[in-house]
C-alpha cells in the first residue's frame, strides 16, 4: 500500500509540474537548447541530486509521445532483429525558491514488439559483464512493456549546504510469446543521496551515496507441444563461455549495489566545469525458486561481483557566438563469476569481465548562425572476458567516430525547422578470440564465433534528421522531430565464413516524435 | 582543485585501471593421460597407434589421440569436467582366430565412465581392451521412446525391437530369450539414482520374453530382420500425420492378460494388444504384479540372450525402499547381443550391460527429453554385399554401432 501510495505521489509531481509555473521559451531558444538543457540535467544533476541548488536552466516541463522502429540483420546474433516501440514521457523540473527547494520528476511508459536472435531466452542481455543468463537456440518473439518513475528532491539546508535525494523505480515487463516461454518482469529500484557544499558561489563539492537493487524474475514455461526439432527447445542457463548447464531449475536474480561518488563543480561568468568520480560494487547472485530441504540444496547457485569506476567531466563555455560543449566519460567494469558444484559442495570461480568505454564529445553551438550545431564523438571500448575453466578467451578493442551538424532554417520565433545529419565510422582496433579447450563447444561454434566476428566488424552509419517546432495556444510549444539511421558494414575481420550478416545486410532505425513544451 | 592536480589523478586513475586489467587469470587447464593394456585373453595384441576417444560429458565434446608404441595417449588442455574415456581396436580374422580360435574379425573394447578431472590436474588412467567374438545375430533397432505429434492417442503402444541376421547363414529364433534390462531409471531426471549392483557376471532384467517354436520353427534368413510388435497394429493408419510406425505386419508381438490371469493376476487391457494373426511372444518374467505389460521402458537397454538356461534368481533393487521390486539375474556369458540405450549423454552411470557386451552406450537426444519424438536407435550399416544384403556394424560399442532416425524403420535392411 505504501509502495503505491509512493507511485502515485511520484506521478503528481511529475505530470502535475508541467502544468505550473511559466514557460522556458525565454531561456531556451529551440529543440538543441532544449535538448542541451535536458542532457545536462541527465549526466549531472541526475547522478548528484543535491546540485539541483545551482541547476540554471530554469524550470522546464514536457509531455511527449513517439515511435521507434529499428530492424535488419547487421546485428549482434542473439539481440534485436527487430524492435518497435511505443513510448510517452513525462518530465519536469520545478523550483520552489522561497522554500528553497527544486524537484525533478519523470514518469514514461513504453510499449513494443521486438524478435530477437538465436540462444536468448532472456531479452536483454546483462550490461555489467555477467555470464549468467538463459538460453535456448530457437529465436523468440517478444511484448514489452516498462514503467519508468523517476524523482529527485533538493532542498537548501543553509547558505553553504544542500541536501538532495535521488530516487528510481524503473519496472519492465518482457513476454516471449513464442514457445518456450518466458514472462520475464525486472523491477529496479535506486536511492541517490547527496550532499553539496558551497565553498564561495564557484566552487561546489559533493559527495554522494548509491543503493540499487536490481531483481529479475523470469518465469519459464511451454504452452505448446514443440515441433520435431527438440534441440531447438532445450534450454540452458549460461555461465560462461562454454560453461553452462543444460538442467537449469527456475531461478530468479538479485543484483545489489552499493556505490559512492564525488563531485566538484567550478562556476564562472561564461564556463562551467563538473567533474565526478563515481565508484560501485555490485554483487549478483541467481537463486533457485524452489527450494527442497530434502536434496538439501544451496539456494544460490551462480554469482557475479563487480567494481565500476565511473568518471565523467562536462565542460562548457559560452563565447558572443556560441557556446562550446565538452563531455568526457571514462567507464570500468571488472566482474568475477563463480559458479556453485553440487559434487564438491563449493563454489568454483570460473570467469573474468574487464571492460573500458571512453566517450569524448565535443560540440560547437552558435546562437545566431544557420550552423547550429557543430559536434564531434569519440567512442573507445575494449571489453574483455575469459572463462578460465576452457581457457577461452574473447577480447576487442573498437573506435568509433561520428561528425554530425544542424542547421536551422531562419529565425522565425513563430516556427522553425532543423536539418541535421551526421556520419560515423566505427574501427575495429584488435580482436582475440582463443577457444582453447572450449573449441568443440556448442557455445563457441553457435554464440562466441558469430557474436565475435559482429563486434570486430567495421560500419559506418549515415543517419539524418528534421525537426520542426512552433508555438501552440496557451504560449505552449510543440516539436516533432522524424530521424533515421542506416548502419552498414564495411568489412569483416574476423570468421568471415561464419557470421551470422554478410557485407550486404544492414540495420536501420527510424523514429518520431511529438513533444510538447510548457 | 588546481587542473594540475585534476590530470594527475585522471591520469592515477587510468593507471590503475590499466594496471588490473592485465590481471587476467591464467586457465584451469589438466591433463588426461591414458595407457592401454589387453586382457589376458588378448595379451600380445599390439596397443600402439589406436585412437582414444575422451568425452566431456558435460559439453559432449570429444577429442582423439592415438597411442603411441608403448599404449599412451595424452590429452592435454583439458577443461575440468567428468569425461567418459574409450578406445577400441578392430582385430583381423587372421589375428583373432590366434586368440578366439575363430576365423572372425573381431573388435576388442575399453571404456571408462565419469572420471572425474579437476582443474590444474593431471589424470592418469588405465583401460584394459577386451572383447567377444561377434554374434550371428544381433538387435537391430529399437523403437522405444514412442510417438510424435499424435495428439497422445498412441503414446509408446507403438513400440518394438528387430532382430537382425548379420550372418551368411540361417539363424533359428526358437526359444531365445529377450530380456530388458534394469533399472528402469536410465539418468533423465535429476534425482534419478544408478542401480549399484554388479555387471561383471550378472545383467539385471525387470521383463522376460522368449520367441516361440520348438527348435527350427521360425528361421530368419542371412540379411533379413524379425520384428517383435508391442502391439502388431498400423498405428500409421490410425493417425497418418504421426511420427509412428505400422506394426501390423511384425512377426511377433506381446501379450500379457491371458497370461498374468492364469497367474492371478491382471493385465493392462488399454495397452496391450493381441492381434490374432500375429504369434505372441511366450511371456517368462514380469516384474509388476498387477496392470503389467511388456512394454519397453522409455529409455530401454535390451539383450538377446540363448535359448538353454532356465532363470530362477532373483535380486531385490537395492535403491528403492519405499517397496520391493526384483529383478531377474541373467548371466552375463549367456547373452548373444544386448545395446545400453540411455537418456543421454551423461548418464554413462546408469549402464545396464557390462563392457565385453557393450563398451559404450547410446542415446536419441544428448541433453535427454526425448520422449514422445518417434526417434528410434538403429544399428549402422558396416557394407552392402553385393548381392544386396546388408552386414551391420558390430563392434560392441553402441556408442559407434548405433544411429538415430525419425521414424522408425522396421525391417529397412530387409532384402525384399
């Protein structure tokens, strides 16, 4: 009863905000401010709540709905080769300066299709490095649906301090609806702390908690009896890289993390400068739903313990021209499994995860220019993982790098329209895939060969957008914006008899949609 | 925070990163290390140059080496597991006849079950070859697992075996005896337990059949295979989208209820089946008091065995105790053929044939389930003659000597 007394009060703040308050449309000029504003919100404020006391991009509130596509067969073999979605969002920031306190609230709710590829039982496969998920050769259809709250409170304790709290609760819902089964629910619920201190109105240091519980509920079954093709069916639950078991009883999962951070913040009359170093330990451990006494059985059966490092810094200055934009974001996950045997009674470690992912971004916003945008990206990422019980290692390195720009037809308050596009090219760098004792493995010749010759291929994509936006009555604003990406492969460096795209497939995602304003 | 300072620890930090990511662990590798010998009956029998075969009963991969001079094959860069070891040699009729005093090629087996490799080990076993001349007759097929997409009218009522002449003259099935083996548990659920009894002298048999006739009533003829019916009906006619079989035309099937009445006791009228044109099966042995038939179970090992001995002992199942359920012992030197067919691959625990009979085992599916698919087990066709017969492949390995096909094929190697 509490917990939905909280939603409920969770979607007041968020969806009633939008209707109070004035207008952003003095401080915003169009969809990039706009979008600018929000993407400061999301990698700053967001992560520390307590800096809401300096957020300077005013109130703002929105009501948006869109569609998503994306399909083709240039893909990783056990995703998406198909995935629609329909999505309407709520989000808004609102001050209270004689209280001194700021709010932020953001309710959304998806709908979609998606079809997945070959051994993937589970939808969406983990993002932390774990090995553990279920598996079954036969390709899925699914329904998806997810629930998103999320609010943040700050309030300003004195001159110096303020105190915020960040707090999610993010419910998804995936049906595989063709046989095996699987109706899967996964519910997130994340507490942020924080608390900032104003040296001399330019200076802010922060520091922050973070607790996150993750738990994921798969629940298999079959409606139907299978065709004359068993194998495709059997289902395994996956630990590795060729360590699996071909018996799995149902399981649910349960990540815990736990995580601290600190911020520095550097104000002047024309720059901004926000650094933050997040670290986190996160322990994931799948444990069996049914219990029995009798076979005095361990509950859990698999574990995953994990440390990211997280270090993100945004730089921006604002010149008579324009303004220059720089993000930097360097990420680490290091992630141990091990796996519990019934015939000695312990648990044996069995697999290792490194991964770094570099992001830099660099973008020139003008103000009074039909150039209105100028930006540059940088993406590394290496991701290694090792299953030392065959030995098998799969190891890459890729480089992607995309221009894009805007341009804006005229000046006209009334209504505008943005063209932009943009182009990237994704490298491969390096590649190591050595199966060793695991060569003969299903999981090596059916996931690890294919999954590894798509990571190591190269691809540019092309993608182009329009956005056209104009004021509505009440002195509301609307825009729409309809983009496209096209990603094609350009070369395969590695297993090239043995991936699941050739040279002449491709992926596209398209999507529009309709924002309103207040 | 001065920016000096800020590059210092950006650049501290990635060291640091940099630094634990090449702490990668080295692999858990072992080392399998197996030596060949003979039994004294095949002492002096060259050991060098034959492949060994280990198999991870986990993954089911396999890996091949051959021995050198002194018998020795290595496996290096294994992964920790449980592996199944085998290894057989094919002997000539000219170097058999030196230790079987028969002019007849033989293959002489070694197999090893569930060894047990831990990481960073190294494992050393011994396997010890040995054989027995091959039979005239051998099982041919056995359709156990029953019926598919049928919509659950037949189920397994469809079941049957075939006996098979492999030789070049003709064979007299009068009074032999089949017998299915026991457990009935063959490592298909998780909590199912492996006998625990002895298979050096003794095979272990839950049901008992014999073919009728007086000694040369029912010949079978070199190339020509006998098939005994469950139930002698066209199941095929009955449901003509199922994975199913017409049985009407065996030349045998089973019948229990006259039978288990003249005992006292009652049969199983949904299942059993007489068809009046079909000669049944002399029912021998039933294990189940009440409601019995003499169907196979899903996952059946089954042996031909010779027409002279007379069983009598029986032998309580030492792993169920919530009843009594007894076995029959039949001596292991009186079977002629018998194929250990078992849930899958990694139920190499739950063999119910000792190794002179069968060195390996065999399966439908390797990861089990395999109920209601119509697969059956087949016994591989070795050469065609070329007068057209067949000469099936017998190597008392059915890992080797059977195959699996959808449906099932009762007499397919049948000259006419």
């Amino acid at each position: 009863m509490k917990k939905q007394l909280g939603i409920v009060g969770i979607i007041f703040l968020s969806i009633g905000s939008c209707f109070a308050g004035n207008p952003d449309s003095t401080r915003v000029t169009d969809v990039i401010d706009r979008s600018l504003q929000r993407e400061e919100y999301h990698l700053i404020f967001d992560k520390v709540p307590s800096l809401l006391s300096v957020w300077e991009k005013g109130d703002y509130a929105l009501i948006s709905t869109g569609f998503s596509s994306s399909g083709g067969d240039y893909v990783h073999p056990q995703l998406f080769f198909s995935k629609n979605l329909f999505e309407i969002k709520s989000e808004s920031v609102k001050s209270l300066p004689v209280n001194g306190w700021r709010f932020f609230g953001s309710v959304a709710y998806t709908n979609g299709n998606a079809e997945t590829g070959k051994w993937n039982m589970s939808y969406n496969l983990p993002t932390n490095g774990s090995p553990y998920y279920y598996m079954i050769e036969q390709e899925g259809t699914w329904k998806s649906q997810s629930y998103d709250f999320n609010v943040a409170a700050q309030k300003n304790i004195s001159g110096r301090l303020s105190a915020g709290i960040g707090l999610k609760y993010l419910g998804d819902l995936h049906f595989r609806t063709f046989d095996s089964r699987n109706d899967n629910t996964t519910l997130k619920i994340q507490v942020l702390p924080s608390l900032t201190m104003n040296f001399d109105g330019k200076n802010y240091i922060s520091i922050g908690l973070l607790y996150q519980r993750l738990k994921n509920e798969p629940n298999i079954s079959n409606k139907y009896q299978h065709g004359t093709e068993p194998e495709k069916y059997h289902l395994f639950f996956n630990q590795g890289l060729g360590t699996w078991d071909n018996s799995p009883s149902q399981m649910r999962m349960i990540d815990s993390r736990y995580g601290a951070l600190i911020s520095y913040r550097k104000f002047s009359a024309n720059s901004s400068f926000d650094a933050i170093y997040a670290i986190d330990y996160g322990s994931e451990e799948w444990l069996l739903k049914s219990l029995s006494t009798l076979n005095n059985r361990r509950e859990d059966i698999s574990r995953y313990s994990y440390f990211s490092h997280d270090l993100s810094l945004r730089h921006r200055s604002v010149t008579s021209s324009g303004s220059f934009v720089t993000n930097f974001d360097i990420k680490n996950i290091h992630g141990d499994g091990a796996v519990y045997k019934e015939s000695t009674n312990a648990y044996q470690d069995n697999y290792q995860f490194f991964s770094i992912t570099a992001d830099l971004d660099v973008s020139y916003i003008r103000s009074n220019s039909v150039l209105r945008q100028l930006s540059a990206k940088l993406r590394l990422d290496n991701s290694s993982q090792n299953d030392y019980n065959y030995g098998h290692i799969l190891e890459y390195t890729n480089l992607e790098g995309t221009l894009s720009a805007d341009v804006i037809s005229g000046k006209n308050r009334a209504v505008n329209l943005i063209f932009g596009g943009l182009f990237s090219y994704k490298m491969n760098l390096s590649g190591n895939h050595n199966p060793m004792a695991a060569s003969s493995n299903f999981f090596n010749t059916e996931i690890a060969i294919p999954a590894f010759a798509y990571h190591t291929s190269d691809f540019y994509r092309a993608g182009a957008r329009v956005c056209s936006e104009f004021d509505i009555a009440g002195g509301y604003r609307l825009d729409i914006s309809l983009s496209g990406d096209f990603l094609k492969p350009i070369k395969l460096n590695n297993y090239e008899n043995r991936s699941s795209f050739t040279l002449n497939d491709k992926y596209y995602l398209m999507s529009l949609s309709l924002c309103f304003n207040f | 925070m001065k920016k000096i300072n800020l590059r210092l620890f950006i650049t501290a930090l990635v060291a640091v990163i940099t630094i634990s990511a090449c702490e990668k662990k080295a692999p858990e590798l072992s080392v399998i290390e197996v030596t060949l010998a003979t039994s004294a009956a095949f002492d002096g029998v060259a050991i060098g140059n034959i492949p060994v075969e280990i198999t991870n009963t986990i993954d089911n991969t396999k890996k091949t080496v051959l021995t050198n001079q002194a018998g020795v094959a290595i496996f290096e860069d294994i992964a920790p597991s449980t592996y199944n070891i085998s290894a057989s040699k094919e002997l000539t009729a000219e170097i058999a006849f030196n230790y079987t005093g028969f002019n007849k090629a033989i293959t002489i087996n070694a197999n090893l079950q569930n060894i047990a490799v831990m990481p960073l080990q190294t494992i050393r076993q011994t396997l010890t070859l040995d054989g027995k001349a091959g039979g005239d007759l051998v099982i041919k097929e056995v359709y156990s697992l029953g019926a598919a997409n049928d919509g659950y009218a037949i189920m397994f009522k469809d079941q049957f075996f075939e006996i098979f002449n492999n030789s070049d003259e003709t064979q007299y099935l009068d009074k032999l005896y089949i017998a299915y083996l026991s457990p009935s548990k063959a490592g298909q659920g998780s909590t199912d337990v492996p006998l625990g009894l002895p298979l050096t002298s003794f095979v272990y048999a839950s049901k008992i059949l014999q073919f009728p006739g007086t000694g040369t009533q029912y010949p079978l003829e070199p190339g020509m295979g006998a098939v005994i019916a469950i139930n002698a009906i066209n199941y095929k006619e009955l449901k003509p989208l199922a994975l199913t079989v017409d049985n009407s035309t065996a030349q045998f099937d089973t019948y229990a209820i006259t039978w288990l009445q003249s005992l006292g006791r009652t049969g199983n009228s949904f299942f059993d089946v007489d068809n009046p044109n079909v000669p049944n099966m002399n029912c021998i042995y039933l294990n189940i008091q009440n409601n019995g038939f003499f169907n196979m179970d899903d996952y059946a090992s089954i042996a031909l065995v010779k027409s002279g001995p007379v069983f009598t002992e029986t032998i309580k199942d030492p792993t169920i105790t919530t009843s009594e359920v007894f076995y029959m012992k039949i001596p292991v030197s009186e079977i002629i053929d018998g194929v250990d067919i078992l849930a899958k691959s990694s139920s190499a625990a739950f063999k119910r044939l000792p190794a002179v009979i069968d060195s390996g085992f065999t399966y439908a599916q390797e990861n089990g389930s395999a109920n209601y698919t119509g697969k059956s087990l087949r016994r591989k066709v070795a050469k065609t003659l070329a007068s057209g017969r067949k000469v099936l492949q017998d190597s008392n390995n059915s890992s080797n000597d059977f195959e699996v096909v959808a449906p099932a094929t009762p007499r397919s190697y049948n000259l006419n």
